[in-house]
C-alpha cells in the first residue's frame, strides 16, 4: 500500500518546477510545525525528550490524510472533533 501510494504521488511530479514549490512549500510546512511542537515543549504541553523532527513528520502524515479525507465528502472522521483530535495527536506525541 505504501508503495502504491508513492508511485501515484510521484506521477505528478514530472514537471521539475512545480516539484521544487511543491517541496519547498512542504518543508515551509515542517518547520512551522517543529517551531509549535518547540513552543508546546517550552510550556510542559510535551515531554522535553521529543524528537521535534519525527513528531512534525507525523503530524503532517495526520493531516494532509485527514484533508485527504474531507476532500472526498466524509463527514464521521474523528478528527472532524478538533479538540478531541488535538487530545490525541498531544497524548501519541510523549511516545515519541
């Protein structure tokens, strides 16, 4: 499954010029969010032990899944509840 997914979201990527935005605008992406994961680490909302990279790969992993998910008209995701999503996404980040 991993596999098929990489190689459908590869395909678009023939055109060099927008892999290069696409890319940047991910990694734009990445850093803001290891900069909010800092901020929860500083305030005790996480374990200081984090490891900021993997945990902001996750996070980007559950999200665009979930955009993934809304975009296709699914109205009984979990995560429709924001706050009980954050819960969640908080309490697997202190496994990290």
């Amino acid at each position: 499954m991993f596999r098929f997914v990489e190689s459908a979201a590869l395909q678009f990527d023939s055109n060099e010029t927008l892999r290069q935005e696409f890319a940047a605008l991910i990694a734009l992406r990445h850093e803001r969010l290891k900069s909010a994961l800092k901020n929860a680490v500083i305030k005790g909302q996480l374990p200081d032990k984090i490891n900021l990279n993997v945990a902001a790969s996750y996070i980007n992993t559950l999200l665009f899944g979930y955009i993934d998910f809304v975009r296709l008209g699914n109205k009984t995701h979990p995560f429709l509840n924001e706050e009980k999503a954050c819960d969640v996404i908080f309490e697997s980040l202190k496994n990290f």
